[in-house]
C-alpha cells in the first residue's frame, strides 16, 4: 500500500468521526502536539496531529451552521489537549506556599489551557468559516490558526506560551527563518507544512502530493537558510566585557521569607565570588555581576547594609546587574502597600546608576484582575503583595558604564515577540533576568528559555539569562547558546559579552511580513471558495 494510501485508510474515519470518537481523537491529537515544544522537540509529531485537526474541520461540514459550531468544538478539545500537558507545570507555583493556595492548584492547571484553548477553538471556527475542499484548505487553517494565536498573545495582556510557531526552532537553523517573519510568520509556516500531509485524502484530486512536497520544499530551504545565516555570523565578542552569572538555586520561599534576608545576602555574596577553576580570579574577574530576578527578601535600596556588602564585594570597575523589589517614593511614615519588581544597576561604591521597572506583570502571580475587589474577597495574587505589584512606564535602554547598553527584560517579558522595542535607541545586549524557581523540576523553564532564545534571533541581539533555579545561559545574536548553568544547578558562570549583528528584517519591519502572509492565505482561501 502506498504513503498516500494509507494516509486515506487513516483519514477517511477520522472525517467521518462524530460524539465521543470525534472528541477523543481532538484530545489525543493536541496532547501529542505538545511533545513538538521543548525539551522533547519532536515536533514531526505534528505531521500527524494537524493532519488529524485538518480531517476534523472537513468531518465538521456535516453539523449545523456549516459546521462552524463543530469545528468551534473540536478546536477547543484540541486545545485543551495541548495545553494541559504543555502548561501542567503551573501547578508547581500554588505549592510553593500549599497551605494557602494548593486548593487552587487543579483550577490553574485545568482552567487556564480551558481558557487558552477558547482562542483555538476560534481559529478552527474561523477556519470553518472560509474552508474549502481543496489544498487551499490548509492556507485556510494556517491563516485562522495565526490569527487566533496572535490574539491569544496581546487578548487581556496576552499569554503567547508555547505558540504554534516555536516547534519550528529546533534544530537552531529553522529558527533563523525567525529573522525574517518572526513567531507569528513562523506559526503560520508551522500549521502549513505540518497540516499539508491531510490533502493525501482529496480523491478528487489529480495532484494531492503538491502540497506536501511544497511543504518539504519550504522545510529544506529554511535550512538551507538558516545554515547560510549560521555560517555568515560567527560568535563575535565585545572586547573588555567580562559576565558573572550567578546562579543561587534557592529554595523558592525563602525569597519571600524576612527573616531568611542574612542567609540569603551571604549566598549571594559567597557564591559570586567563587572561584571556578585554578586560573580563576572569582568576581575580580568580571566587569559586569548579575544576579537573578527578586534576588532579595527586602527592599534592597532600603537596606544600608545590604548595599555596604555589595559595594565591598565589586572590585574597583565592575558594577551589579540585579533583580529586586522596589518600593515606591513615598513620604516618611507612610505604610508601603505596593511595590515595584525591578532591575537595579548597581556600582562598585553602591551608587545605583539605573532603575527599570517591569512593565509586563503576571496575571494573578503580580496581580490580580479587579485587585481591590478580589482582595476583598479573599483572594490574594502568588506573590502576595498587597495591592499588587505597580507596573513600569516605559521600556528602556540602560547606558552602562565601559559596556554596550543593554534592554532590560524580567521573567517572561522575553516571551512577547515584538514587544521588547525601547527608548533610547537600538541596545547593544538583552539581560533577561527571570525566576524560574516557581515552577520546579519540569518543562516550563526549558519552554521559557527556548522562548527567550527566539527574542534574541528576532533581534539580532545576544541574550544573557540570569535564572534563580536555571537555566542560566549566554547566547550570540543568532541564538547559539555559549555558556549554560542548566536547571537545578547551584554555581557562577562565567563568559564574554557576545557583539551584536546589525538588525535582521524583522527588527526593521516588525509582522509586517507576517500579516501579509496571513493576508495572502486568507485571500487564497477565500477566492477558492467562492469559485464554483
């Protein structure tokens, strides 16, 4: 039997599948889906779940409304199969502090893919909507698909995790196509290719392998591309620029914990000036320290002590780049309800030289939505902060001293494709410093990074990641990482400041190139269906 004969044996009863058959098969097939994103990265498992969610959007014809409502239901089935096991590792967050949030634990881990799956039960409607019955079909899905995961990532501040697109950036020369259409353009190319094996079923169709070899076609020259990209930007470093990560693995409640704030300082302050090896010179061989999201249990500018250990530990010329949180200006003897999470800059006589303040909160870890009324209720955000924390105003370059500038970016504020453009012109570096500690031993900081990765490719801007519990790295302007502290490990890492490459299309033309693809898909669709 052939591949395209098969492929019909298995896609006929899969379109012709109602009840409960119909929605076991959307389940199974957005769980398996998952397994394409990190740390598995198999994502040719894809050429069969999108072939399977292609079959069920043609089976849903036969309901009412021109299948719109079925197809609506089998997006979000497919959905909530994939984002269950994707984002399973939120749950670790609410046993942190379990005696107060662990009976919130199965909402989270169960209620936010039931949420995130709304937006592809949308893009599978959509899809319906405009659906014909030929190959164009899957520009249909692609387009739909793209629009519905760009929603999910801007709608009620937005959650583009584990967005379609990411299962094309592994191997690392996929992931350069990134530079030219970004995660959007990628996502779309993503539902393409791996949706186009469904077409093997078109009987009426004298030609049904155009599309898959189309989609092998355009795999090959992403390659192809992305080795060429490789081998034309070399790892370049900035001379005089020496980073220290340092990686504390801390026990997540004790960053919360007052009374842990002498242990933690004294960590924080050994572990940075560990020596790594006999020809290592411990923090007096670094230009630039930088420490993790939060670092502190208090306030650190309020703390005059703290700030005399830091000022002793930095040699004469190198200065902090740490996590904090900070607390507002307010008048004396006035009770601080609220507080900032920022990034401080720090020197080597404890001046701070530069403040940036996250603008991109959490939902319900920094915040809760309808703060005051929910707090009135009883409900409290993860990180407990009374009132929430106070978002930033502005993204902004910093200017360091004998270094490039430098973007700031706290926890998953790199996942935001797009977002990361900041006054003060184009910076020379992105640090990302990020918490991870929340989520334990799982796949969420594998995702994270892979996420922060792709900011950096998209930029043509190195990215250094200092993470709590991992995983730390360093990495070049194309996105090779070349230093790494991998979850779960205490230790320094110690690497030179990759150099920026001028900026690629999409740091100049933004989605752009990615709206028109989805314009073009739409188009083509469209002007199949109305033909007769």
């Amino acid at each position: 039997m052939s591949i395209a004969a098969s492929i019909r044996t298995a896609g006929l009863p899969v379109t012709l599948s109602w009840g409960w058959k119909r929605a076991v098969i959307a389940l199974l097939a957005g769980a398996a889906s998952s397994l394409a994103m990190e740390p598995f990265n198999a994502w040719p498992v894809l050429f069969v779940t999108f072939s399977l969610a292609t079959w069920l959007i043609d089976g849903a014809g036969a309901g009412r409304l021109k299948g719109v409502p079925a197809a609506a239901l089998s997006g979000w089935l497919f959905g909530l199969g994939y984002f269950v096991p994707g984002l399973y590792w939120i749950g670790n967050a609410f046993l942190v502090d379990a005696k107060t949030f662990a009976w919130l634990m199965p909402f989270a881990v169960l209620g936010l893919p039931a949420y995130l799956a709304l937006f592809t039960s949308l893009g599978f409607a959509l899809a319906r909507w405009i659906w014909t019955r030929d190959a164009s079909r899957i520009l249909a899905l692609a387009a739909a698909l793209t629009i519905s995961e760009w929603l999910r990532g801007h709608a009620l501040t937005g959650f583009p995790w584990n967005a379609f697109g990411y299962a094309l950036t592994e191997p690392l020369a996929l992931a350069q196509t990134a530079s030219l259409i970004g995660l959007w353009g990628l996502t779309f190319l993503s539902v393409a290719i791996f949706a186009s094996p469904a077409v093997l079923i078109d009987g009426s169709s004298r030609r049904p392998w155009i599309a898959p070899a189309t989609a092998a076609v355009l795999l090959l020259a992403m390659g192809v591309y992305g080795a060429i990209r490789l081998s034309r930007h070399p790892t370049e470093f900035v001379d005089h620029v020496k980073l220290r990560i340092m990686q504390p693995n801390l026990e997540q409640d004790a960053r919360f914990n007052y009374s842990a704030k002498a242990a933690v300082m004294q960590k924080y302050l050994t572990l940075s000036d560990r020596a790594t090896g006999p020809h290592s010179a411990g923090v007096s061989g670094a230009s630039i320290l930088i420490w993790p999201e939060s670092a502190f249990p208090f306030f650190l500018a309020r703390e005059a002590d703290a700030m005399a250990q830091i000022a002793d530990l930095l040699p004469k010329g190198t200065i902090l780049i740490t996590g904090a949180v900070r607390a507002p200006d307010l008048p004396p003897g006035v009770r601080i309800t609220r507080a900032y999470n920022s990034i401080y800059v720090i020197d080597d006589d404890g001046s701070i030289l530069s403040i940036y303040d996250k603008l991109h909160l959490v939902p319900f870890g920094e915040f809760l939505p309808f703060q005051g009324l929910m707090e009135k209720l009883g409900f409290v955000q993860l990180t407990k902060v009374q009132g929430g924390f106070i978002p930033g105003t502005a993204r902004r370059t910093i200017e360091l001293p004998n270094a490039p500038s430098v973007l700031p970016l706290i926890c998953y504020e790199a996942i935001f494709p797009g977002d990361i453009e900041s006054r003060g012109g184009r910076p020379g570096w992105i640090v990302n410093l990020t918490n991870d500690g929340w989520f334990g031993i799982s796949t969420g900081p594998y995702q994270h990074l892979q996420q922060a990765r792709l900011r950096a490719i998209e930029e043509g801007l190195p990215l250094v990641r200092a993470a709590n519990t991992g995983i730390s790295v360093v990495t070049d302007p194309v996105g090779r990482i070349v230093a790494r502290l991998d979850l779960g490990v205490e230790g320094v890492l110690d690497s030179r400041l990759p150099a920026a490459i001028p900026p690629p299309p999409y740091a100049r033309a933004g989605d752009v190139p990615a709206a028109i693809m989805v314009a073009i898909g739409l188009a083509l669709a469209i002007r199949r269906r109305r033909k007769p």
